[in-house]
C-alpha cells in the first residue's frame, strides 16, 4: 500500500496565504532586478546591453558573436549558476 502525503508548504500573513513557491520565485526576481541595478550603477556599457539582442543566444561558445556578446553571456550563466 502506497501512502500519500500533501505537505502544506504555505506562509500565512494576516490571513493571506502564500505558497513557498511564490515566496522563491520574488526572491529570485529581485535578485535579478539588483544585478541589473548593479550594471546600470557601474555604467558598465548598459547603452551596449540594452541594445543587444538575446533571443536564441543561450552559450556564449557559439561561432560568431562579439566579444561583448560573448562577457554578457559568460555573465549571465555565473549568475545564474548562483542564483540556482
């Protein structure tokens, strides 16, 4: 006989429930506000950044991209690597 168990993984404030899944995910959307925060604070090439097209770029070890495009991408897989 197989048993099932339901965890409650929920937080109650004044009434109001929130999964520990929702809590997680606006954590880790912060987080990736603060670095982009960060970026635009140091001014580093953010003009660059903003202008660069990230859609279908997933490894920065593809053939022919820039050397900008290559750092952000490096950046953002750390990043991540951390965050999760």
């Amino acid at each position: 006989m197989i048993k099932c168990v339901l965890l409650n993984f929920s937080f109650t404030n004044k009434g109001q429930k929130t999964l520990c899944v929702d809590i997680v995910d606006s954590v880790m959307d912060e987080l990736r506000r603060e670095r982009k925060i960060r970026m635009v604070l140091a001014d580093s090439q953010i003009e660059e950044y903003i202008k660069l097209d990230l859609s279908g770029k997933n490894s920065e070890n593809e053939p022919g991209i820039s050397l900008f495009l290559k750092k952000v991408l490096t950046e953002k897989r750390v990043f991540k690597e951390q965050l999760c």
